[in-house]
C-alpha cells in the first residue's frame, strides 16, 4: 500500500489519479478543513485519514504501508508564513518519517525543489528536512525528487504561472515582472507524473539514499515562456488587454539566474519527457476554453 501526501494539492491530486488508474492500493493524509475539489470523483476509491482529528501513527497501525509519497508542503504564501512552513515542509515531515521509521515502511519518496535554500522560506524549509531523510536513510530506503518548475490546469492560482494566467482572464491592465531573464525548466504534470511512476516501479533497484533531478533538459527565460503564453492565450481568447510590464520590479534577493538540471539518472530508468513548452501551454490555456 502507497500512503500519499499531499493528495488535494496539484502534484498530489494527479499522482493519485494516475496510482489508481494503475491499480495501486493507496491511503492519503488530509485535513477536516482540505479542499477535495481535484479529487471528489476518487474519494470512493482511497482511504482517507484527517491527520487534525486521528494521531498520524493510527494509518500505520491499521493498514500496511510499504511506501509514502510526501507531496504536502507550503509555500509560505500566507500571513502566517514562517510558523505555518515550518510546521508543515519540516515538523510534519519529520513526524512523517518517525512513524514510517517505527512501523518499518519501506521507501520514503520526497518531494523536493531545485532552488538553493537561501532564497525563500519555502527552499529552505525543504532543504532542512532532506537533511533529516539523509541521515535516516540507514535504515529507510530514501528517493528525493528534485523538481524544476511544474506547472498545468487546476494549479493554485497563488502560483505564479496560474496566477498571470488569472491576471489575463480578469483583463488587468497590466502586470509588472522583473526582466525575466532568469533560465528555467518547466515541465509539464503529466511529465512529471510519469517520473514519479518510474521511480516507484524502480525503487526496489534503488541504494539506500538516491536523488533525482525531474526536469527536461530544456531552458528557456521567464520571459519567452511568458510571452508564449500570452500569444497563446490570444489565440483561444482574441486580443489581450493586459499588458506585460518587464522590468518593473526588482529581482530578489538571491535570485538564481539559472537553476541547472540533471535528468541523465531519470532518463536512464527510461522517462522522457513528452510535452513541450508550447504544447504544455496549449494544454493549460485549453482547459479555460
């Protein structure tokens, strides 16, 4: 049985789709307070446990877990940013691996992000607890993932992508971006579910601490992707009115310039990725219409 994380989230919610399409036995953690929208229509097919009103180890005592797939982080988009990333990127995650440690799970397999932990609380946070999943790899088999920039329908509109593309649909006059000149991967989701379905059908083959990149190998700016989506978003929808501002706002602090990828080890293990920028893009804009 798979114990996922994350299950109402973007990530999360097509993982979970693509594990019960493939016959996997699948329990998620989520809240009370979790919006189910992505995965109402799978609620009947998984086991649910609301981790804020049962103890986390009750999962574990009822149902044999071979492998979790931890999905759940935060973003640190709220007001409440420092306590609430903490708690959920690092202290639950700990918590999480304590109980995988005890009732001897398997294979933990983490999701993690590609940008250096000193550029906001989120990569940070992220990177404190693969510190953690090294040093208990000893005695659990650990795959961290290191993803480049997913992006897809029905993505929180808070991120940044899903966010223009809301901008562009409420006509806003304008939207100031930096230069945009920074390199960037983006990977379409289906692309970066099938990763993750790779690595699960491998993980027996796996030592006891792997990393892998998910990423294309393809680096375009901030800037072109934004453009593209833009000239896209007019063909579906006629003229735009918003218009893209580069420039307007500063860079921050620590801005990584280029975040390079290594997908060899991935692509050994037989993933490729399948969808390109343009065609990703026609995707996300074609679920609008």
């Amino acid at each position: 049985m798979i114990l996922l994380t994350g299950a109402t989230g973007f990530l999360g919610s097509n993982l979970l789709e693509e594990l019960i399409k493939r016959n996997y036995k699948v329990l998620i953690l989520k809240r009370t307070t979790s919006n189910t929208f992505r995965i109402n229509k799978l609620l009947n097919k998984v086991i649910s446990y609301d981790i804020d009103i049962q103890p986390l180890e009750i999962a574990f005592e009822q149902h044999k877990i071979d492998c979790i797939i931890h999905t759940a982080c935060n973003y640190g988009k709220n007001e409440n940013a420092f306590q609430d990333v903490i708690e959920t990127n690092l202290n639950f995650g700990i918590k999480l691996l304590t109980a995988a440690l005890k009732f001897n799970v398997s294979t933990f397999i983490n999701t993690d992000t590609l940008l250096k932990k000193n550029i906001n609380l989120y990569s940070l946070s992220k990177k404190q607890f693969v510190e953690w999943l090294k040093i208990k790899s000893i005695d659990i088999k650990v795959i961290n993932l290191k993803i480049e920039y997913i992006y897809g329908p029905n993505d929180d509109d808070k991120k940044f992508i899903s966010w223009v593309v809301k901008e562009l649909t409420n006509k806003s006059p304008e939207i100031g971006f930096t230069k945009g000149e920074q390199l960037r991967d983006f990977i379409y989701i289906t692309d970066v579910v099938e990763a993750f379905m790779i690595i699960l059908n491998n993980s027996s083959k796996l030592e006891s601490f792997n990393e892998f990149d998910i990423a294309t190998g393809e680096y375009v700016s901030v800037k072109y992707f934004l453009e593209k989506l833009k000239n896209i978003y007019e063909n579906y929808f006629g003229s735009v009115v918003t218009k893209f501002q580069f420039g307007k706002l500063a860079y921050r602090k620590g801005e990584q310039m280029q975040i390079k990828t290594r997908n060899q080890k991935l692509i050994k293990l037989g993933w490729i990725p399948k969808i390109s920028i343009e065609e990703g893009i026609t995707k996300l804009i074609n679920n609008l219409a």
